[in-house]
C-alpha cells in the first residue's frame, strides 16, 4: 500500500480545521442579535451534520453560550440532526449542568415521534435519572407507540419511576383508558396501583366507576391508592364515596373518610356525623376528625389508622 501523498495529508488537516472553524464560529452565531447570522449559523450546522453535536455540548459546557441561546435556540438546532441527535443526547439526560439537561429533553421532544422507537430502547438504562427523564419525553411526544413501554414501567421497582410513568400517561387521551382498564387484574401490585390513579384522569366518570369498588379490597396499598387517587381529584367523587359510608369494612370506612375529609362539603358532615357513635374506635376517631376537617382551616393530612 504506497503513502498518502503529503500534499493529500496537508488537504485534509487544513479542511479540518477549516471546518471546526466554521462549526465553532456558527455556534457563537447562534447567539448572535442579527437574524441573518443566526439562520447562516443554522444552515452551516444542518449542512455540516452530525459531527457538530460535540461542539454544541462544548459550547454548553464551557458556558460559551447564554442562557436564552440553549433554552430557544439549540434545542431546534439539535431537532435538526434527528435521530443522531436523540441518540447523541441520551447520556445527557443526567448532567450536573440543568441548562444542558433541559436543552437535551426540549431538543428531543422536537425531534417527536421519530425520537420514540431510540428513547423505547434506552428506556431500561440503569440509570434512573435517565429512565425518568426519556419517560418524561414520552408523555410529551404522546406517541401511542410508546404506550406498551409505558404501561410496563409502572410495575418499575422505583416509585419515582412508576410516578414519571402515571404523569406521561395523563397526558395521553381518553382513548388510552381501554388499555390502562385491564391493570386493576394485574398480577403486578405496582401496576393496578397506578391504574386506580390513572383511570379517573383519563375519563372521570368511567375511571370513577371502575376503581370505586376497589374500596371492598382489603389490601393497604390499594387502600393508599384510592387514597391518593381520589384526594387529589377535582371536584372529589363525594355522591360515590357516600354510597359507602355504611359499609361493615372498618378500614374501607377510614379510607372514605379520609378522602371526604378533604371534599369541602360542609354537607357531607350530615351524611357522616352518624360515624361518630361507631363501636370501632379508629371509625370513630376518623369521622370526628373528618367533621372538624370540613368544618375548620385544619391541616390536611390523613389521620393513619
């Protein structure tokens, strides 16, 4: 094999540094005031490709850019680069600089649903931060091809995990609702916990009907489910809770009663003022506490039984 000729290597050193020349220049001029060199800046990026990205996060990293320049400009220069980009970024998700974080999500979410097969991949990182982060994304994009991905992550071992789940999947529509519905017979705890709060998010009244008899079950942390699902519900289902307000299931009993206790219908107080004579004393004790709840600027928080 002969020698490159020295001319030939001499070539390709110059056009080297003449191109990272041209990509450091046009990633100040991202940040320039002028119009013109700003979109002469955007189209040497495009033109020049996927090489620029580690340029960009130089720039971020070296504080060479300004603020406003990562949170409006990069993120549409890196949705340029699409794919390269999404996988490029990934790693990025979990960096101590926020700035280049939240460039990393806007840019990503720009790039959509193309974005989506490349973040499904990369969803089981060991890296939380970065599995909540592509979760994160997902729900923006609110592509339907994530959904299997999605409903899986809710049987996630971390609880800030299954939470950043619940939240991306709120933000699909009410034409989910059909496939959250089969996980409240789950044999993943995890998973049926979260159906209890997704379901009334996706469509009130049918969520409310499926998840309400679920009251009947004696598990604790399906307790604390509906708890947390219908407490933070507005307006509160009260007509649906008073339907078991003379239930025999004693911890059924505190469970509504901690969630009515946070309704701010003083005419609730009428309906369960009967369960103050209760023969069980945690009844009992909650329903006091739930009256002085509707009566008095209280703190909110349950009363454990």
């Amino acid at each position: 094999m002969t020698d490159q000729p020295k001319f030939a290597i001499l070539e390709s050193f110059t056009w080297n540094t003449e191109e990272e020349y041209i990509i450091k220049k046009s990633i100040r001029n991202l940040d320039s005031p002028i119009i013109e060199h700003n979109e002469d800046a955007r189209r040497r990026l495009k033109k020049i490709g996927k090489k620029c990205l580690p340029y960009i996060i130089e720039a971020i990293e070296n504080n060479a850019l300004t603020p406003d320049c990562i949170s409006y400009e990069l993120p549409e220069v890196f949705a340029l680069f699409k794919k390269n980009a999404v996988s490029f970024l990934i790693p990025y998700l979990d960096n101590p600089n926020e700035d280049l974080v939240d460039a990393a999500i806007s840019a990503i979410t720009e790039v959509g649903k193309p974005a989506v097969p490349i973040l499904c991949e990369e969803i089981n990182t060991e890296n939380i931060v970065i599995r909540q982060k592509i979760i994160e994304i997902l729900g923006s994009i609110g592509d339907k091809k994530a959904l299997p991905v999605l409903i899986e992550t809710l049987s996630d071992p971390e609880e800030s995990v299954r939470s950043e789940a619940e939240w991306a999947l709120e933000q699909f529509d009410s034409s989910i609702y059909d496939q959250i519905l089969p996980l409240l017979n789950s044999d993943s705890i995890h998973q049926i916990c979260s159906a209890i709060y997704i379901l009334p998010r996706l469509d009130r009244d049918k969520g409310i009907s499926a998840v309400i008899p679920l009251l009947k079950n004696t598990d604790e942390e399906i307790f604390d489910s509906l708890f947390r699902s219908f407490s933070f519900l507005k307006p509160i289902p009260v007509d649906e809770l008073l339907t078991y307000v003379h239930s025999e299931n004693t911890q059924e009993l505190c469970v509504v009663l901690n969630i009515l206790a946070n309704c701010e219908d003083t005419s609730v107080i009428e309906k369960i003022s009967h369960l103050k004579d209760h023969p069980d004393d945690g009844v009992r004790e909650t329903a006091e506490w739930a009256i002085d709840m509707l009566t008095e600027s209280r703190d909110k928080t349950p009363l454990i039984i």
